[in-house]
C-alpha cells in the first residue's frame, strides 16, 4: 500500500446549514456566478434561498443556468465566458453532480488557456491539466456524485458524443454546504438512482482495487451497509430527514477518497456507463444500475474471492471456502435484487437501450481510457468484445 | 448529524517514504528543528536517514531531543526556546506520539504571547488557543496515536501532574509521511499497547458519540476488525512488513476524524487513563488497555443496545434483542481477552498502580474535563465515585 492522499475540502454538513452559504461565499469573493441546473432549484425554492443568504452577506449574484445532467463542453465554455465577462470571482454550484461537475470546470476553465477539453483525461495529445480555479462553494441537491467533496469532474463534447472526466488539485471546492433537506424534494427514480451511484462508486474500488487494502475494504462494505439500509428509507418516504441525512453522508463519503485512497483502482464501470449516458443522456446512476452487477457476472469468473467476500459480508451468505461460486453469484443477485426493490431498471431496454450499437459503445469506452493493448483498464481489463458480452447479457 | 470537517494535512503512505522528507521540509523551510525522543531513532538508524535527507535538500537541521513518553510543558517551553533563538521556520516531528504532540505545541509556542499552557483544553480563565504555528511535518515511528494526521496534543504539566490537551486549526502537520519501516524495530509490548491506543481512540466515538451516526459506526468497526486481524501478526512478528503497514493506516485512520466525524464524543477513558499515566508515567495504551474494558463494563448498564451491537459485528456473537445482557458481557470479555492475548496489561497492578490514591486520580481527571454537574462528560456522565469504582474493578 502506497499512496499520497490530501483533501482540503472543508464540510459543513447539516439540515439548515444552507443558511451559511452567504457567509462562506463572502470569505472567499464578492461577485458569485451561481452556477444551476434545470428549473428544480427555483421551484423548491432552494435557488431563492441562496439568492438571499448570498446578498444578506453582500455577494452580488451572476447566474448561470441550464446545466445539462450530462453537462456538455460547450455549456463549461458558456460558464467560464459569462465568469470572465461578469468579472465573478468565485463560483458557486447549486445543484446535483452535473452541477458541481460544470462549475468545477467553469471555475478552472477561467484561467485556462486555450480549449478546456484539453484537460481531460481521455485527451492524447497535448493534454494539460488546470493549475489554478476560482474558488468553488458546492451546495448539492441530491445525494449521489460525491463531487462536492472531491476535486474530479464529467464532461460531454457534445460535437462528438465523448464523455471524459477531469481531476485536478485546483478543482477542490472550498467548501461544501451539504444540506440533506435540500433533498427532501427530490423524486423517487432520481433518490434511487443517487443510491446506485453511490454504491457503485464504492463497488468500482472495492473490486478494482489492488490486493491488500482491508481497512478500505471494511469501509466500502460500511457505505454499502448503510446506503442499503437507509436507502429504501430515503425512497419510500422522502421527507425522512434522517434517512436523506444518512443517505447523502454515505454519497459524500464514496467518493471523497477516503474510501478509494490506497486502491489505485480504475472505474470501469463508470466508463462503460458514460458512454451509454453520452449517446442516450440516461440518468448516470439509472446506467450504473444496468451495467454494475452485468460487469460483476463478468468479472467474478477471474476474481471470485473477493466477491464471496462481498456476498459474506454484505449479505451474510455463508461462504464455503476457497471457491463458492453459488455464494458469489447469489451476492450478486441479491445486489441486483436490492436494486430493482428501490426502483432502479437493471436491463438496457428498461432505459430504452437496444442492441444496435453495442460495438459503438465498447469502441467508445475503451477510447476515453484504455492501457497499452487497448483494453479498458480494471480488474480484469475488459476487451471491446469484453464489453459487449457484458452488455449484451443485460438487454 | 450537524458537524464541520476539514483536516488538510496531506499523508504520504508507504514503505520507503521517508526519503521524501528533505523534498517535503524543503517547500515548507530551510532551517528545521528536529524534535525526537528516547535514542530509539537514533539506534534505529531512522535519525541518520532523516537528516541525511533533509541536508541533501538544503534543509539544516537544529536538534531537539529527549521528549519524554509523556511530554512536559517544559520540554515544550524548552523547544519553543531553541526554535526561536535559532530560527528554525520549520518543525519536524520524527517519533511516536509524544515527540508529535510535542512538536506540534513547540511549533504554536514559538508565536504564542504567555504561557502556552495557556492553551490547553482544561484552563478556565484566559485560556487562548493558538492561532498561528510553524509548518508542521510528522514522521511517525510508531502506529498509536494518529496524531500524524491530526490538530490534538496531549502535555503533562509536570509542577502540578495535570495531563490535559488542546487542538487547534493551525496545528495540523501539513505533511505526515507515514512509513510503515520505520515500526519494524517497535518491541513487542509498544506495538501491543499502540494497537491498544488505536482502537481506544474508535472506542471512544463508538459509544460515547451521539445516536443515528450508523457510517461512523461501520467505519470505527472496520478499523477495530482490521486492527484485529493485523495487530496479533505485527506483534507476532515485527518484520511483517504487511502487518505493520496495515496497523499503521489504521493507527491514522482511527483520529484523523474520519471515524469520529459527527459524533461529538467525548473520551472518557482518554481522560482517566491521562490522569493515571500523569502520576505514573506508564505507556498511554497499556494505561489505555486496563481502563477501557472496565470502563465499557459500566458503560454498558445504562446503554446496553450499543454494547449489543458490538459483541454481534466484532465478535460474531449471535445477540437477542432488545436486550441481551450475556452477550454484552461476552463482547466485552472478548474485547479484554483480545487485549491480553497481544500482550497488554488489564489490571492496575500489572502496570505498577495500587489503590492508595483511587479519589486522588478521580478528582484530576475531573478537573481537566468536567460538565456543569462536575461530572466527565461521557455516556454516561461520571461522578468522581463512579471513576473510582470503574478503577477499583481492575486493581
């Protein structure tokens, strides 16, 4: 285990602490782009309730509206011209992750020089990452990404249908306000979606991850314990403040690090689900839900004791060791089971995906990220056809 | 669940790490004062190859050395002292907790206007927390108090034998490089009473922290679970580099926050065990060791279910509810038999502690951290009686 680890992100969590927001915005600049996504904001009330904390501490309010869920490149480049001709100096997310994901970007893309796809990932040729941003305030409205607590961002070239992430230290938020009453409006299919998200962030290290991490182990199967319990909660009742609170402090930390840090573990599945997300614009965690437990049947078969770990301990299937193929698969069907209880489509077709371009979809992947043979990279690297199989087995 | 977190210091983990030091000291200062302990680095080796490394760097090095096991408020006054009169603009901790703790507080003292005892948590009138410190680099040599990653310092006075604390923003190391060589040499009984330390400090939130915190609580289990599985082998074998490595990123996960985060814990046993370990001088964690299951014993009558929950997600033991006092008391005898079994004393009169001065232990520990009933905050609250009781119950 080897790793270099920092997150500066400072975190006020709490139902009300929404009420701070102009008050940590006023440390860090004067003129606000407030940075949101369709309408949902506004009807809550949410977005009005910022307005005012921001002006009662004298922060000048920009707007910056329309984010897509799959937030496009050339929505980043609106942002960060509006930033620059509006003189903002600092950015301020109000939203879900396809939020917070474009006004990290915008916050970045305002002292960058040249195209802002030039940071992604993906990029071969050139590519360089942001050294410096406008300070960013993250207040989410869903529980789900993680990003407000992280520095990575997702990003749709809406030219060419690539859907590539970025993460740079200069992209960490400030601070987060991170409000569970603020997703207390939050539709079921969306809550549901955010719980998958959640989970799959965990999953994705748990099982990609190197050998030899099982603090971080206990600590993905405590995410995934308690999005699974409080989860369900979340969704049949969604003015449960606890179980919002519950549910999003577990989405803050899948993805803050402290779960990943040390694994050095790719994303598959997440790769395999942007793209399917950048050619349909389905919800991200509705395609998680598909691909996740179609990719765990897949990866199962070279990894099996760590998914008998999984279905021991998250959901006491008494494992007969070395090798219980029938415990693996039965986590595994529970996973999925669980899943579809809170509402989640696990078939492609429920999320109206058929199978004419799966070959388009793996090509797609596997060009955003792959290593020296052209494989995406996890555990196992997946060939194109890898991909395919996988898809295909859940049509 | 209300809280604000933020903890910036940025780890470096992994074996061999420590050859970064003089690259990291060298961005933060050019004239470091080097705080350690004992001659255990110096024998080690671990000495040499710090300052090979930091004059390899351009960094000088200033000497302060001989931080007693549990530091003094005027080997602090002593360090501050040399810093200043030769100028050092940074401090590097290289030892176990106290040379950290120590260091820590020298780096405050140097700005600080008075005494710094002045600091310290249990001062009523006039007391000051620092605001401003040198910058702080940790390099521990041994897994046990965490204090690599976090703000806290423990200081004994050594007039008046009062043992308290203070933490303070500007005290977070900004760098802890953390490698798990430089525990190899650790004799067995310091490894057994770090792990100890370790998880008492995850004790603590777990059951004196407020309800409906169900993440923390998986997270404080998994650093208990994977302590236990990883600390017999490093005491069994010191050289175990993998046992080493995975005690020890426990050992920082289990007070960096991460696990405490929201659970506004006080730490009772902490407090009591400073007190004893002020009179006596004996090692924190075998302190620790002896007090922590006598203090769970009368801690479990008024708040059983958690004690439950316990003894079934540590021990496996099948628990019937609501309540289920034989498998309270079993997951607390287990958790006792654990502690033996690496090593660690469970009685007072294995670390040389009569019953002579029982009210006299009570009453400081009292006077250092008490609420308006002058009772030491925990769940539940103690009387001094009940402090003398849960003593009395392991002589």
């Amino acid at each position: 285990m080897k790793f270099t680890y920092q997150n500066p992100t400072q975190i006020i969590f709490g139902a009300g602490t929404i009420s701070q927001l102009g008050e940590v915005v006023s440390a860090n600049g004067k003129k606000a782009l407030l940075v949101t996504g369709g309408g949902s904001v506004k009807r809550s009330g949410t977005f009005e309730r910022a307005v005012s904390s921001l002006n009662a501490a004298g922060v000048s309010v920009v707007e910056c509206s329309g984010i897509e869920p799959n937030p496009r490149l050339s929505t980043v480049v609106r942002g960060a011209e509006i930033a620059r001709s509006e003189g903002c100096d600092v950015v301020v997310a109000l939203g879900g992750g396809s939020t917070m994901d474009a006004a990290k970007v915008i916050a970045a893309a305002v002292f960058y020089d040249g195209d802002p796809w030039n940071m992604m990932f993906h990029v071969q040729e050139n590519r360089k990452l942001p050294e410096r941003a406008l300070p960013i305030i993250t207040v989410p409205t869903l529980a789900a990404t993680g990003s407000e607590m992280n520095a990575g961002a997702v990003i749709t070239d809406d030219k060419t249908t690539v859907k590539s992430f970025v993460s740079a230290k200069c992209m960490y938020p400030r601070v987060a306000i991170v409000d569970p009453e603020l997703t207390v409006s939050v539709p079921k299919d969306q809550t549901a979606f955010g719980i998958c998200d959640l989970i799959t962030h965990v999953t994705e290290s748990y099982f990609n991850g190197v050998d030899g991490t099982p603090l971080q182990d206990r600590f993905a199967e405590g995410v995934i314990l308690t999005a699974m319990e409080w989860g369900p909660k979340a969704v049949a009742d969604g003015r449960d403040l606890e179980a919002r609170a519950q549910v999003q402090w577990a989405s803050v930390v899948a993805l803050n690090g402290w779960v990943q840090v040390g694994t050095l573990a790719a994303f598959p599945v997440h790769m395999i689900e942007h793209t399917l997300s950048a050619h349909h614009d389905i919800p991200h965690g509705a395609g998680l839900a598909v691909v996740n437990p179609a990719w765990m049947r897949f990866a199962a078969r070279s990894n099996p004791a760590r998914f008998a770990q999984f279905a021991e301990r998250i959901f006491n299937i008494s494992v007969r060791y070395p090798l219980d193929t029938e415990a693996v698969a039965e986590g595994i069907n529970r996973f999925e089971a669980f899943l579809r209880s809170i509402g989640c489509p696990t078939r492609l077709s429920q999320v109206g995906i058929g199978d004419a371009l799966l070959e388009r979809y793996a090509h797609d992947t596997v060009l955003v990220a792959h290593d020296a043979e052209g494989h995406l990279p996890g555990r196992p690297s997946m060939s194109e056809s890898d991909i395919v199989e996988v898809l295909r087995s859940v049509l």
